[in-house]
C-alpha cells in the first residue's frame, strides 16, 4: 500500500508505514480482497480492535469478504453520506478494563492515535487524520468535512477539519467521553461523559459547550430521534436509557430495561419508530418503541458482550458486534431472531453499514 506523504501528519508516519508493510505482506493471502472492487450494497463494516483490522460482509450473503489493516485498536466507525470513505477512531492507548488501575498499564503510543480513512472501492487506507489523544468514537459533521471527536484520557472533544487533516478546535467536556452522536442539522453534538454520568452538548461553530444534562448511570452511547427533538443515552450501570428533550436540554425521564441489562450501542430505524439497544454482557438485544419509550421485545443469547450495533437502511437486519466470542450476530430486526453468526477479528467493537 502506498500512502503519499502529504496526507499523513509527522506523527502518524510510523503507523502508516506499519499498515503498508502489513498490506504487503497480506496481499496474497485468502482473506485479503483485490483492490479495485466495486462496492454493492449493503456491505457491513466491523472494527476488530484485538487484531487491528476491519471485516467486511458481504450483506447479501453475511459472509467476510475482505480484512482490511487499519492501525492499533480500532473502534469508532462512521461512513460519509455518499459511502465512498469510512473512518475508523485509532488508539495507541493500551487496553483496559472498567476499574483497572491506570499505574497497571503500559504506556500508550500516541503516534498510532488518530482517524484513519478508508477507501471503500479499493479496501485501503488513504489517510490518517490527527484526532487528539485516545480517539474512541466520533461522528461527522453533515458538511461531510468536519468530526467531532470523544479523546477519553483528556476529557476532550477534537474538532477536525478533514481536508486540511488538522485538528482546528478542542473542547474540554466531561471526564471519560464515548458516544459522539450529531444531532439532524449539525447545530450540536452531543457527548457521553462516563464518569460524570452526564451527556454535554457541544456547538461545533462555537467550539463551546452550551449545555450540560444530567443522566443515569454510565452513559455510554448518544441517540437522535429524526427530528432531533428527543436523544437518547445507554446508562450501562443503571440498566436504563436516558432520555432527554434535546432542544430543551433537560432530562425527559428513563426506559427501564431488563435487570442485568448494560446498556451499550444504539441503532434507529430508517423510519424512527424503533430504537434497538445491545446490552453488553447480558448478551442481549433490546427493542424500544420511540412513540411509547417502552421496550417492546428482547432477543436473548444473542452473543457475549454484545456492544456495536447497526441496521440496514431497509430496516430489515440488525448487526451486533460480539466481542469475546470475536463474531457478529445477525438478527432479523421485525422477530429480533439470531439468523446467522459471522465469524470476524479478535474483538470486535463497531459496526456501520453502508445503505
């Protein structure tokens, strides 16, 4: 893989030269695709943050067709509009468990941080983007040339400009952010701070935190409704989903879920009228009617640590990202029924799907 030089930042140089070095190597073998391949939807894209490379499923036939080497741990995956590229949140920071302590670990690489791009047709990454320390989810912006980025160690939100492959702006938010999420016209965004069990919205034109909203437990993913009036939150301690008056920026009360529950990823429904929640080690798959903001079916053993989760824009099938089990379940979305499981890299974090 060439990657020219202009396009990375000093810092990434080592990491790219890693990733071309493992494209070489990987070239001929079984599970590398051709460059060149023209994309057909759905194809589903699954982040495997063991092994450092992407899964691709064929979503005609849910079978992997092509591994992609990406860079260390990635995790946050988001398509642009037009699915020509797809970015993936990069992470030299060591792995670490809830409640480990931070002397245990090894010291992180901050040259391998950052977002990479992936060019969907040839299957490769063009690009790495600086992303500020420890990038772990993210969303773009509907300019299509700007992300807002949760750095978890620093407690910040990166805004990044994508042409100029620069971070233009940081914005201090609550400690330990995840879930980045966009609210319909790209005015705000919102942030999930963990272990301040709060979601802050952030104004990217403003580059300030303009509110700030109280939630349950651990909110660890962020939710729209299509008319951005409501969001949601996965409270993963308190077994619950936050909901909250997004235009009002207050509180508008909880969706209980089933004990045991730990809430994780959200996906919606092309048509809003449905909201499915993976639950984490439950090994559950919950499905939420937005009208009523009552859980209307579970799918149950659906895989260990269910945690990414992703519906096809016909709203037919859902993809969950079971990380121990280093696998995919797909779920018929209208019986919540487990059809098929896919094996993938070692721990797989997120999904996207391309419409």
């Amino acid at each position: 893989m060439h990657v020219a030089p202009s396009t990375l930042r000093p810092a990434a140089l080592p990491c790219a030269a890693a990733l071309a070095l493992a494209a070489t190597l990987g070239a001929a073998g079984p599970s590398r695709a051709a460059p060149g391949a023209s994309p057909r939807p759905p194809f589903v894209y699954v982040s495997n943050e063991g092994s450092n490379d992407l899964s691709i499923i064929d979503g005609a036939k849910d079978e992997v067709v092509a591994t992609v080497p990406v860079g260390k741990r990635p995790r946050g995956l988001r398509l642009d509009a037009k699915g020509a590229r797809l970015f993936a949140a990069l992470s030299g920071s060591p792995p670490q468990g809830p409640g480990s302590a931070p002397a245990s670990a090894a010291a992180p690489d901050r040259s391998a941080d950052g977002i990479a791009v992936v060019d969907v047709r040839k299957r490769r990454v063009v690009r790495i983007l600086p992303a500020g320390d420890d990038p772990e989810s993210f969303d773009l912006l509907p300019d299509g040339r700007t992300l807002v980025v949760s750095n978890e160690e620093s407690a910040s939100a990166s805004i990044v400009d994508i042409p100029a492959a620069r971070v233009v702006a940081t914005v201090r938010v609550g400690a330990e952010p995840e879930g980045v999420a966009v609210a319909p016209g790209g005015r705000t965004v919102a942030v999930a701070c963990e272990s301040e069990n709060r979601v802050d919205f952030l104004e990217p034109s403003t580059r300030r935190v303009v509110a700030r909203v109280p939630t349950c437990k651990r909110p660890r993913m962020v939710a729209f409704t299509r008319d951005g009036a409501l969001a949601f939150a996965t409270c993963e301690l308190e077994a619950a989903i936050q909901v909250i008056d997004a235009r009002a920026r207050q509180p508008a009360g909880l969706i209980e879920l089933a004990p045991g529950s730990r809430p994780m990823g959200l996906a919606m429904s092309p048509d809003g009228t449905r909201l499915y929640v993976s639950n984490g080690r439950a090994g559950t798959v919950s499905a939420i009617d937005v009208a009523t903001r009552k859980v209307v079916a579970t799918a149950e053993r659906v895989g260990a640590r269910c945690w990414g989760i992703a519906i096809t824009s016909d709203g037919r099938k859902l993809y969950v990202a079971n990380g121990p089990s280093n696998d995919v379940a797909v779920l018929d979305a209208a019986s919540l029924s487990v059809v098929k499981r896919i094996p993938v890299g070692s721990l797989p974090w997120g999904v996207a799907v391309s419409r």
